[in-house]
C-alpha cells in the first residue's frame, strides 16, 4: 500500500512539471548583468558602446610661396625683346623699320664707354610698328643698370609714354656681336582717363658696335 501511494506521487510532480514546461512559459536563460550600486540606474547597452567620433577629411593645403621667376622658357631667337605691358604681350623679334647701328633686329649698345658714365641703350629699332628703348648708366657688366628713361611709342595706336620705377638689369653680356640678355620692369604713366599700366620683360639680343668707342 505504501509503495503505491509513493508511486502516485512520483507521477503527480511529474506531471505537475510537465504542465509547467507547456504553458507557454519561457525557460529561464542566463543574463549576465552588471552589479550597481542601489539606486543608481543600470546602463543601457546602447550607451555602454564606444561612442564613434567622425572628423571631418583633412582640408587639402595650398603653398602660399611665389611661383619663381625664371620658371618661362628662354627666348627662343636671338634679336628678341619680349614686352608684358598691362595684359597684353608683345614679341618683337622682326626687322627693324630702317637698318641701324649695324643690324635689322632689336639690339643692346654701350654709348660712350670711354667716359664716367657709360649709357646702356636697349631698343627695339621699330620692330613691328613699336617704338620701346631703355636708357641707362652702368660701369660694370653684366649687372644692374640704373635707369634715365624707358620710353614706348606705338604707331598703331598712337601711344607714347614714359615708364617709372624702372628697374633694368644686364644678366648676360658679351663683346660686340655677341649676345646681351637681361630683364626690365616699371610702370607706365596714368593717361586721360586711364590707369596706370605695368611693364615688363626680357630680351636676347645683338650686341650692337660701341658709340664712340675708345
């Protein structure tokens, strides 16, 4: 009789555990959960993760430093002079209007190099219609030459003016019938109604025979 009894109630957890399993009760399972302190709220999972943080793509640098100045190709012909005047550029490598000083091409001459004060004149002898010659003293070149006139007339548009803050500079210079090369820059007079213009250049030209060589 004891057995029995023993055996019903055997079955009668067993079956008790099994209603409980379909009930539709989740199992338990493990969550593994942090220890706070009472009263301090749990952290979320979101704001446990590593916050991102976004840069912006570097910003490309740019060089503030001055293209340099003998970055132009060199002239390709000798009995050249090259004008930047304003925006408008001019390569006067043509015949001259009238043959002079021994050659039909722009040309660099020394006058009175017997003297204190030896002038450098650079001219363009009319090449294509434009006027241009610089003036200047120099004891020593090649080297800087200081300026007393750098003067433009242009038959095709009737302009002629002077230039200031002229600077002219002799980089190359051989003998008579050789090859002078050099630089120039200043600033054209305002006209009526019109700004000042800026002016530059270079040139390779023929060293014309001396003016009253010694």
């Amino acid at each position: 009789m004891g057995r029995a009894v023993n055996r019903l109630a055997a079955a009668g957890i067993l079956s008790a555990l099994a209603c409980a399993c379909s009930s539709g009760r989740p199992r338990a399972t493990t969550v593994s959960a942090e220890r706070t302190a009472p009263g301090t709220p749990a952290k979320s999972a979101a704001a446990s993760e590593p916050v991102k943080s976004e840069t912006a793509p570097p910003t490309p640098t740019t060089s503030s430093e001055p293209l340099p100045v003998n970055d132009e190709p060199a002239l390709k012909s000798v009995g050249a002079i090259e004008v930047v005047l304003g925006n408008e550029r001019k390569l006067l490598d043509g015949p001259c209007q009238q043959t002079w000083r021994g050659t039909d091409r722009p040309y660099l001459e020394v006058l009175d190099p017997n003297t204190a004060s030896p002038r450098v004149i650079l001219d363009t002898c009319g090449s294509k219609g434009f006027y241009f010659d610089i003036v200047g003293n120099a004891l020593k070149l090649p080297g800087p030459v200081t300026p007393m006139r750098l003067r433009i007339q242009d038959s095709q548009t009737h302009e002629d003016w002077e230039a200031r803050d002229v600077k002219f500079e002799v980089t190359e210079f051989a003998a008579p019938g050789g090859v002078v090369r050099g630089t120039f820059s200043g600033t054209m007079s305002p006209r009526l109604n019109r700004d000042a213009v800026p002016i530059r250049g270079r040139f390779a030209v023929v060293r014309a025979p001396d003016r009253y060589a010694p």
